[in-house]
C-alpha cells in the first residue's frame, strides 16, 4: 500500500492530492512509475480500466482512485483490453461485453462481416450497448490531425498524438483540438480567443487572447465542446446525439463520426468552381453549367475522377462501368477482381498546355522510367485514381501538365504487395494520405473519398481555361446568397429527408417543404393530400405540393404575395427566398411564445425591446433602434448584450473600437463565437452583422432571447 502511496506522491508533482486522468494514463502506460515498467501495460488498457474506477464529477483521480485503478491493473481487470480477435470471436466479444469488467477493445481482422480493415469494439453508455471504431479510419484521422495542427501555439506540445491507441479520444475532451480541427477546415469559423486554454507560455500575438486557466475543469471543458457542437452545426454537419458531455467523456464512436465530418468538410471546401473554373471541362454532353452547378462536391468529385479515367485512355474492358458511388465501387474492391494473377500498374499520360515536341517526349521517356517499370501483360479490371502535376510559367517551366494515373485491382493472392506499390506510387507525387494497404483491402468508403480529394486538391489535372472560354457564372446577391446558405442549415436542423443541399433545386417539388411545415406547425400537413411518388414527381404533381404549401402559409397568416407554386417548381431565387424566410420565421417567433410567460406571441419589435432592455441591465449605454440600425454594424451592441446576459463573460480587453471592417468583423466575429460557447445555435457568419443583413440580424437576437429564456448552459 505505502508503495502506491509513494507512486501517487511520484506523478503528484504539486502535491494536490489530485491528478488529471490524462496525467494518470501516461504515468502508468509509459512506465514512469516504479514497478510498472515501460510496456507493462499499454494506453488502452489503463484507459479502459479506469473506466470501471469510480472518479468524482471533477474528473480527477485521487489517491484512492489510484489504488483502485493499480490494483485492478496487477490482477488483470484489464489484461482483455487489446485483445486481437478474429471472424467468429466478434459474436463471442459482443456477448462477453455486457459482463462484468472494463468495456473490452477487440480488433477484428478479416473475418465475416467486417467492413474496415480492422474494428474495434467499445462499451457504450450501458453494459448492453456496443459501438464498432473503425481502426484504420482512427489511425489515419489522427495522422491528419498531427499533421495539420503541428506546431499549434495551443496545442502543438499535444502532438503527435499516437495512431495505434485511443489517445486521441482523450485529447478531444477538452474541445480544443475540435476546434482547431474545424478552424482548419472552415477557417474563421471559431474565434480562437474565447476558447478555454491551459495555462502555458504563450506566444507574442498581434491580436488579444483570452486569459488561460491553469487546467480546464468540466465547466470549461464544457463551454468548449459547447462551441464545437454549435460550430460545427453552423457548417451543416450532423450532430445528432451529440451532447457536450459526450464529447467530456470521450465516446469514441461520436468524435470519430464528427471528425470525419469536419476532415470530410475541409476536403470537398475546395471542388468548387468558384476557385477551380477549370472544372467546367467536366460538363458532360448537353449538360447545362447549371445543371453542373446543382450537383454536391462529392458528385463533382466522382466526376472528375471518371474524367481522368476516361483521359488516359483506359480500355473499356478494365472498367466494367463508370465509377458512380463511393461505396458501390471504391470500397468493394473484391468485387472487381476477376480471374488468375490481377495486378497492380501505374501509367503516365502527359498532355501539352502550352508546347509539343521534344521536350514532352523527354518528359515522358523519363516519367517512364522512374515510375512505370514495366508489368507482365495480364488482363482483369481496374481501379483507377489520378492526380496530375502541373509546372506553371510562374515557376519559369513551359506549362507542362503531367497526368499520372494511378491504378490498382483487388488481388487474391499478391493482394498486399499491389497495394504497397500503388502507395508508393501516389508517394512519389507527393499524394500518400489516407490510405494504407490494410484499408485498400478492406476498401473503406470514406477514406477512399479522402484520398482521392487530396489528389484533387494536390494535382486537379485540368487545363487553364483560356479567357474566351470562361464560363458565366452567374452570382447571387451577396445578401441572397448568404440567405440561401442560412436557410439551408436552417431546414436540415429540422432533419428533413433528404438533406438539402442546393436550396432552390431541392426545394422545387415541395416535399421538403411540407415536412418543414410539418415540424414548424406540428400536425400542420394533410399528408393523404401530397403527392409523393413516384419520384421525381412530374411538374404537375410538384405544382400540387408548392400549391398545397402556399395554401398553408396563407392559412398561418404568413406574408407571400405575389407567389404561385410554379414559381417554386422553376426554381425562383427570389421567391423561394421569401418563403423560406416566412416560415424561420414563424419558426423563431413560435419558439419565443413557447418560453414567454402566457405563451403570448412575440413581434419583431419585442425582441427589439428586449435587447434594449438587457443591455440597459446591465449598466450598457448602447442600443439598437431596429435589425436595420447601422449602428450595430461594429457589434458592440451585441456583446453588450451577452455580456448583460451572463455578467462578466465578455473579455472587454479583446473589444475593438470597431473604426474599419477588420475591427467590426473581429468583433462580430467574437460575439457569435462567444454565443455558440454558451449553447446558442447560430446560423449567420460575421459579414451578415457588419453589413446588417436584418433577416439574419433578428435570427442571431432571437437566439440570444431563447438561451436565456431557455436558461444558460
């Protein structure tokens, strides 16, 4: 006992008598403490374990904690942690998990049923309940995290985290790694100066920062994940299910699924036209650049692969048919693989942008010889993914475009070895992420995705278009295009089906918007009235559903003059706009109702009213005259008003006087920041306050009223 007690004293470095868990599961699987030597026991099982000790709400172990958790250690509580298992043991792991002891981790490799390179399962929040981690889908995720967020100011020292254990769910407890995960694939999206941060030595800033903690307690790590959650809803990612304390406790299966959303994000953020005109080259016969436009990154994505495919002239034989989906083609290699001896090959084609001649056939005599060393002929189908160098004049080089196209094929017998060389081969253009020979096997759907639009992003392989061939991209309204973007975050947090992606297109059959009306004004919708199949509905019946919607906004005093459901079913920016608005609208107010005192129906003027009010409170001088007052351009109105709301939480020091649009956007900025961090759902980015956009103006107040009608977080 007194050789614990001394270990204890040995990690307790401040002499508290209490220690984080963080500090407890590197002490003991690292072999900083005597009598537990370096690999006794490894990350998972002492994390494992100490999920059966019984530690207070503060998260800290105590010495008690300790002896508790060492002593289940010795007796092997948790020798089952790690455990390999494989094909019929996952049936005899889910059994054993509902018994007694620490959840188990198992890794189940090859066998019936699997779908990933390696899975693990965890206890969930019961004995009955268990979760499947996807080994390869953790271990490359948490590459990508150590490789995008090396050298954080924040939380750098916290890297590289390792990719064989499940330390990075621990390091996501105290939301700062989520949200510098999502700041790196949206950047901007959360004021880094409100998060909660340990104390450390803090580099020179030309912007203020938050004052730091000298640990984050629950609370803070609460505010935290608070931001990440909303946050990350702000960018139209699911977060069902997903509650702070979920991300506190570190439930692998929910933080898996979210970073791969916000890595997913990030990734397709840049297959946009936009910033790539070039993917005009990808319009395929009598298709029209707005029909192009309607279709998902994702879409695009696919499109753009089968380009390639197409490009390098791949005999039809090796591509049975055009890859389509994800996880039809790409993550079903086995499926393509036919026939004795399959291989592996990596061809070069090359394209000229600007030169022919020798130059190109001494480019491609060398490309040859460096990469494609010759492979006996054998036939069977292909996979194929591409990614192209470019050597722009900028660099002082002719334009030369190299397109390499890398394929491969599912293998029976050599299977690991092909997919070694293929790696190699996107090694040597710089595009090796993502995947692993393990995860090629297996063929997992998301990382197939994440591979090939890093290849995107490294190598489009489009040629410049010249400027007579530019297309006319036709923008919103700056106002009508961040409408549209709110409006759409707005009804997917309604969970309707499907999820909406292109406003005006999705919208034009009118089923989404039945199902809104349905969840705005509960029993609202007639369904044996609605037309519902068989999809896609003819314009006749899609008039009948826009019809039947417009008749029940009239029915709820809602504003749409001069609108018909054929303005709808053609798609009618403007129009659609207004509709949309009219019932957030409805939406918000009726939310309001449900938490004023009497359920008395709530104007615009009275959350005006209201505003004024709390500021004044709160011994504030400023104040708002209506959602069109240009004095709340520069947002100090509004962090007067949180700072009323919850007294002392505004950090006034980080406040600029809002004199050019870099200082109001800044504090615009901090002010959503600082509202998403006490619980509120927020839709609209910090230009939307800057350039007093009212619509969305009124949807940022009414959050602020309902967080505190509601009652803070």
């Amino acid at each position: 006992m007194m050789q614990l007690v001394d270990q204890f004293n040995q990690i307790d470095l401040d002499s508290t008598g209490r220690l984080p868990k963080s500090t407890v599961l590197t002490a003991l699987s690292s072999g900083a403490t005597p009598n537990s030597p370096s690999g006794k026991y490894t990350y998972d099982q002492v994390r494992e374990t100490l999920k059966t000790v019984s530690v207070d709400s503060s998260g800290q172990v105590e010495l008690e904690d300790f002896v508790d958790l060492v002593d289940k250690l010795r007796s092997g509580a948790g020798a089952s942690a790690g455990q390999v298992l494989r094909g019929g043991a996952l049936s005899g792991l889910i059994g054993a998990a509902g018994g007694a002891g620490p959840a188990v981790q198992s890794h189940v490799t090859g066998g019936t049923g699997s779908t990933g390179g390696g899975k693990m399962l965890v206890k969930g929040s019961n004995s009955n309940i268990t979760h499947s981690i996807n080994e390869d889908e953790r271990t490359e995720f948490t590459r990508h995290i150590n490789q995008v967020l090396a050298g954080d100011p924040d939380i750098g020292d916290r890297l590289p985290i390792p990719t064989d254990t499940f330390q990075i769910f621990d390091e996501c407890r105290d939301g700062l790694l989520l949200s510098k995960l999502i700041n790196d694939s949206v950047p901007d999206t959360i004021d880094e100066r409100v998060l909660n941060k340990a104390s450390k030595a803090r580099a020179p800033s030309a912007m203020p920062t938050a004052k730091r903690a000298a640990t984050l307690n629950n609370f803070q790590m609460t505010e935290n994940n608070n931001l990440v959650i909303t946050s990350a809803k702000s960018l139209g990612l699911s977060t069902v299910n997903i509650g702070a304390t979920d991300l506190n406790e570190g439930r692998e299966h929910l933080i898996l699924g979210l970073i791969w959303q916000i890595i997913r994000r990030g990734l397709l953020a840049k297959i946009d036209i936009k910033l790539h005109p070039e993917l005009y080259r990808l319009l395929e016969d009598d298709e029209t650049l707005e029909q192009f436009l309607r279709l998902p990154p994702d879409q695009i994505l696919l499109r753009w692969f089968n380009y390639h495919l197409k490009a390098a002239n791949w005999p039809r034989r090796y591509v049975v048919c055009p890859v389509s989906e994800w996880t039809a083609f790409l993550s079903r290699p086995r499926r393509w693989a036919r026939g004795p001896g399959l291989f592996k090959s990596v061809m070069l084609s090359f394209r000229s942008c600007a030169t022919q001649g020798q130059q190109l056939q001494q480019g491609r005599r060398r490309w040859r010889e460096l990469h494609c060393p010759p492979q006996p002929a054998q036939a069977g189908p292909m996979l194929a993914c591409t990614a192209a160098r470019a050597r722009s004049p900028a660099e002082g080089r002719e334009g030369l475009s190299l397109l390499a196209t890398i394929s491969y094929s599912a293998s029976q017998n050599c299977r690991h070895g092909s997919y070694i060389q293929v790696l190699q081969n996107a090694d040597a253009i710089g595009c090796r992420k993502y995947l692993t020979p393990s995860s090629l096997v297996a063929g997992n759907a998301k990382l197939n995705l994440a591979f090939v639009a890093n290849l995107f992003n490294t190598w489009p392989g489009l040629e410049p278009l010249e400027e007579n061939e530019r297309p006319v991209i036709e923008d919103f309204d700056a106002e009508g295009e961040r409408e549209a973007r709110v409006f759409t975050l707005w009804l997917n947090s309604l969970d309707v089906e499907p999820g909406v992606y292109d406003l005006f297109e999705d919208l034009k059959d009118g089923l989404v918007l039945l199902q809104a009306f349905d969840k705005v004004i509960p029993g609202s919708v007639v369904w044996r009235r609605v037309a519902k199949t068989p999809l896609p509905l003819s314009r006749f019946k899609a008039v009948e559903n826009t019809n039947y919607c417009l008749d029940l906004a009239t029915q709820n005093r809602m504003h749409i003059v001069g609108i018909q459901g054929a303005d709808l079913v053609d798609g009618s920016r403007t129009l659609t706009l207004g509709l949309v608005w009219q019932m957030m609208r409805r939406n918000i107010l009726s939310t309001m109702a449900s938490l004023s005192k009497g359920g008395r129906e709530i104007a615009d003027s009275d959350i005006v009213k209201w505003a004024n009010e709390q500021v004044k409170k709160g011994g504030k001088s400023s104040s708002m005259r209506s959602f069109k007052d240009p004095s709340i351009k520069d947002a100090r109105f509004f962090l007067d008003l949180l700072d009323s709301l919850k007294p002392g939480y505004v950090d006034y020091s980080l406040v600029y006087d809002g004199r050019n649009d870099e200082e109001r956007k800044a504090n615009a900025k901090l002010a959503i920041s600082i509202a998403r961090k006490l619980g509120s759902l927020i839709f609209i980015v910090p230009e939307d306050i800057v350039e007093v956009r009212p619509r969305l103006v009124l949807t940022f107040c009414a959050a602020l009223m309902a967080l505190q009608t509601g009652g803070m977080h």
